[in-house]
C-alpha cells in the first residue's frame, strides 16, 4: 500500500501534468480561481492547512494581485509555487 506522500489526487495529477502554455492561460485573472481550487483541493489531500487557507484566501485576492505572482512563478517554475 502507497504512502499518503505517494498517492496523488487526481485533479492535482491533471493540473501538474497540464502543459506549460495552458498553465499560462489559467494564470489570467479571473481563470486564476482554477489555481485557487488546486490549493484548496491539494492544501485539503495533504492535509496541510496553511495551503488550505491560502487557497481559500487566494480567491478574491488571486483576481487583483495573485494572478501576476502565480504567472511569474509559472513562466520560471513551470506551476504556481507560492503557497501551493
């Protein structure tokens, strides 16, 4: 049996998987919910509140501000990596 390290949630999987122009493309200001989910859903999964209550946080302020930040950490690290 996998450890809970091991196990990977599906939505995640297929959010990390996504290809990198796509990643771009939901970094845009309102698409950026989609982001917040993931933090949310993976924050939840690995039981990691911290990520849990950014993601819940990143919703209206991911509209005005956290978009720019998870499309500069997307371009140089291939996904969102500020509190995700």
């Amino acid at each position: 049996m996998a450890t809970k390290t091991k196990r990977r949630n599906g939505f995640i999987a297929t959010m990390d998987r996504l290809p990198w122009i796509v990643k771009l493309i939901l970094c845009i200001p309102v698409l950026d919910v989609v982001w917040a989910i993931y933090r949310i859903v993976k924050g939840a999964f690995y039981n990691k509140p911290l990520v849990l209550v950014f993601g819940i946080l990143w919703i209206i302020p991911g509209i005005a501000i956290g978009w720019l930040i998870d499309l500069i950490s997307t371009i140089f690290f291939n996904r969102p990596r500020l509190f995700a």
